[in-house]
C-alpha cells in the first residue's frame, strides 16, 4: 500500500480503441458529443481517433472530421493514433496532439495478425517513425509493448522475451536522443493477473529505473481491476482506459475480447484509495451512459448502470 | 502478499442466489443439472436453495424438489438457506445440509427492507433459530453480517456499526455454546472497495483472532475482483461467489445490483496466485455456459465468454 501514488494520469481509449471495435457508422457528431462529455468530466487526455487503414478500422475514416469539430478545451488533450508513415502523415492534417508512438508487441504471433510484420521489420518500421517524428519536431513519446503478458496464439509471454521486445523499442528511441516518456505494458487480450502485472513491472522498473511505466489492460477475463489495482500500489501512475469498459481487439484470436477496464471504475477505485484523478466521476458516469446510448448495446461496465454510491 | 491463503474453499451460491433472483420459473431438471454441473467442476461447497416464502422468492418454491432429485456427492456439500423457524422447519424436510446460520445487518435500513425487522427483533430471531439449531443437533455455524460495508439507503456503514451488530451475532452464537464458524463479511449491494474490505477484515480480526473471515462480495460497481484480491493478500480463505456472476439482490434499492463476483473468475485469481480450490476451472467454465443457457441471458461474467488462457 506505501507505493500507492498521490494521482493517477488517465488516458480515456472509448472514443478511439471503443468505437474501432463496433462495426455500425457511428455518427461524426455522435463522437464529438462523446469527447466533449469526457472532456466536461476532467479525463486530462483522450484518444480520439487513429489514422489507419479504413478497411481495417471502417469505424476511423472519419478521424479528420472529428478533429475538425470537436471543440477544444485547453486543459485537454486531444490525441490520435497510427501505424504507419501514411497514418502519421493524415494525423498531421489534424488538429489532434501526436504523440511521438513507438510500438511493438511481446508476442510475434500476434504482430504478425495485428500489424502484419515480422519483430524486425517492426523494429525498422518503428525506427523510421521515431526519425520522422522528430524530423517533425516531435520529442519525446510513450513505448507501447502489446501483448506484455500473454496472447492467444503463445499462450502466456516469458518476461525475458517481454523484456527483449521492449528493450528494442527503447532503445530505438534513446538512440534517436528521445528516451521514452513512458512504457506502456499492454494486456491487449486479458492475459494479466497481479502477479504477472508485479512482476513485469519489477523488470522494467528495474532495467529502467528512469522510465515512468504505464499499464493497459484489457478486461477479458474479469481480472482488469485487480490487475489494474497491482499496478497502483506499486505505484503505476498513468493508465489506459476505456469509458463504459468499450472496446477490445479484432486480431485477439477470440471474439470475446472484452474491452478495457472501464474508466469510471478505475476513477471510483482511486477515489476510495485516496488517488487525485482530476475527474468528476458523476459526469463521467453520464458520459458512460452516453457511450452505450451511442454504440446501441449494453457495454460491459457495471458502475455506470448501478450509479454512485451515496458515499 | 505474504498472507496469501495456501487453498480457499469456495462456496458455490448460483443455484440458490443466482436462481432466486431470476423472475422467470426454471425448470427443477435445469436446477439439479447446474448443480451436479457445479458438483462435478469440484465446487467443495454448494448452496442449492432457499426456504423462504414462495412470494417473495417464487423461483425458490421447488427447493424440496431439487433435494429430492439430485444426486448427491460424497466429497460436496449441498447446502441451503432460509431466514426463519418455519423456512428452517421445511429445510429440514430436505437432504441437505443445513448450516446453522446467524444472520443480521450492518444497515438498519437494509434489514428493515430485506427482513422487516427492527435490529432487536433481528437479535431475538436470531437467537431463537440459534437455540433450535442446537435443540435439533446441529452445532456451530457461520455469522452472515449482511451490508458490512455500506448499502444504497444509509450509504457507508461505519467499522464501528458493523463492529456493533457483528458482535450481537457473535455474541448469541457464543452465550449458545456454539461459536461462529466463520464470520461472512458481506457487502450486499458492492459498497466495498480494497480499503474497506482491508479496514473491517482488521477489525474483525482484531476482536475475534480465533474465529475464520469470510467474505460474500458482489460485483455491483465493478471493484468485486479487487475486493477479492485485498480478501486473498489477509489470507481471507473462504468466499461465496456465484458462477457466471449469477445474482443480485431485490431489496438493494438499486434495479442493476449486480450478483456475486464470478466463481470461475476467483478460481482462475486463486490460481494464478498460486492458491489451492480443488476446482477444475475448464469444467466450472463450462457450468457457467450451461447457468446461461439456463438463465436464457446475457450473465455478467467475462472469462466464460472469452475461454480459458493458453497457459
């Protein structure tokens, strides 16, 4: 409990990692609404949309027209995503922060389906990136590293190997002089539980001590908050996550792959460990209720459909 | 995490907490299935059914019937509940094993809601039904100390209320002679998070360093698995849960009250963390997909739905 830290930085994925994964056409303006709402509720940073292939991700063609109408506030930011030069070059159209990605995955099974390269060709890839984005004068940015603790195909991932792939991704970026600005370890298919979440993050944390490390989880398997707690005393202080608990994976290897863990828990969970997160958990909650009205199904979060607490 | 529990012992509440909050009639045969189901998976400890009014809990009207038509384990124990002399008296028609239970609230609300009695008249059953347990044999057994950690009417219960009405229970099983065998910390309508459950486990523990802590935890706001988690690391070793995440509550004063944490999902908590159930969790993942097929919806729990891990 000592390591418990004073505030937790949330990232909110809904409207980029949540409406990826509906098939439908979601209004343009139905994503602004949401944005603005997490916006009102005090989330500090929202991943708006990605610039990827639109017939991978049909539901993110509209990512510059969201860009264009959103309304922005200043104590907000507004990011988006990408995979390649060609997304990174359309994000530059937007009004959207670009935060300088650097990504990889711990499993080669799963790069393989999601990003369709080989570990070394995502290390070139990732490393013109990293020369690109700062030949755009964009410093310093987060590691992803997918599948941290397991995926579907390789069953559960050996922290030696997690530590290889991450240590190539940080190192592309410390040879580039932009040392990551955090390390995201990634439960992209549910495979965490505290102890593996303990113990990657011991190795990273240990290898590098100077790194801020960073968790996304996925709630598959009914485990994201405990992980999501594991994480939080020892000290993680910057976590993905995904209004409503929207979202999940089309190259999990598993139809149900459940989204992540649903903001509005995580905030709830903090409050009560007396964790500043800067939100407004009553407006958030509205902003879940929105998402589900949006997407037109029950999304799996459980707060939002039984309210606050009295206290 | 150096409380961890060596093995938990599981009590299976689907079949009597799950069912009995269902609003449709299911069929005695679809009953007794899920339990032998249940049985089979290695679930040590199974609560079948309730002896309470018809009214009330019509779905619970045929619990005689199941007693008769299930076939029985030697190595399980098929339990059942009721809340009074008469729902006792029926119990005793049946084949099950009737745990000499001793129950009361922490909200006075809650219990005028669920009971309809005042906490003296609670006091006064209770140590009614404790004198006739033993008139008819039947020695110790757990204290139930429902809304432990808040309801939806009073909001947060205080360690000091909880503590209070804790001990009348502890208190009528020890002037009988018959010392608790455990005492179930409950939080009825998921008012719980980490901090409590570590806060009145302490104080229980505290007072009554001889008796067993139990934890019955609903997964009404999302924190349920958390809660667990914190439940474990004290070396809490027993919990009710229900498969699927079947369940919720009529008198929780909220219509989205959620069931039970999931049975396959602590299973699968307790086995990553190296702790012993006895529990085959790929045949109780199976008896979640029977329970909802049953049920004919959708049931909250999400490692059913995703499968098993690799590894």
């Amino acid at each position: 409990m000592s390591d418990l830290p004073a505030r937790v930085h949330i990232v909110e994925e809904g409207p980029r990692e949540g409406f990826q994964s509906e098939p439908a056409g979601i209004p343009t303006a139905e994503k602004i609404k949401l944005i603005e709402a997490l916006a009102a509720s005090g989330v500090p940073e929202i991943d708006c949309a990605s610039f990827v292939s639109p017939k991978a991700a049909p539901q993110m063609a509209d990512a510059l027209d969201i860009s264009a109408g959103l309304t922005m506030r200043d104590d907000v930011l507004y990011s988006c995503m990408w995979l390649n030069e060609k997304g990174f070059f359309q994000a530059q159209q937007s009004r959207f922060n670009l935060p300088a990605l650097t990504s990889g995955s711990a499993s080669d099974t799963f790069l393989s389906k999601n990003n369709r390269r080989t570990p070394e060709e995502q290390v070139d890839t990732q490393r013109l990136l990293r020369k690109l984005y700062s030949d755009n004068g964009i410093g310093s940015g987060p590691v992803y590293l997918f599948t941290a603790f397991g995926c579907n195909y390789e069953g559960e991932i050996a922290v030696e190997k997690a530590m290889l792939r991450a240590s190539e991704l940080v190192a592309i970026c410390e040879e580039n002089g932009t040392p990551p600005s955090s390390i995201y370890l990634c439960d992209t298919v549910g495979a965490a539980d505290p102890v593996r979440v303990r113990r990657l993050v011991d190795a990273v944390r240990t290898r590098w001590p100077e790194y801020q490390v960073a968790l996304h989880l996925h709630d598959t398997r009914g485990l994201g908050i405990a992980n999501a707690m594991a994480g939080l005393e020892l000290g993680v202080s910057r976590f993905d996550c995904s209004v409503g608990g929207m979202g999940g994976c089309p190259f999990a290897g598993n139809k149900a792959a459940a989204g992540n863990i649903a903001t509005e828990e995580l905030v709830m969970l903090c409050e009560r460990m007396g964790i500043e997160t800067g939100i407004d958990l009553a407006k958030l909650i509205d902003a879940a209720v929105l998402a589900e009205g949006i997407v037109g199904h029950s999304l799996p979060g459980k707060l939002f459909k039984s309210g606050l607490f009295n206290s």
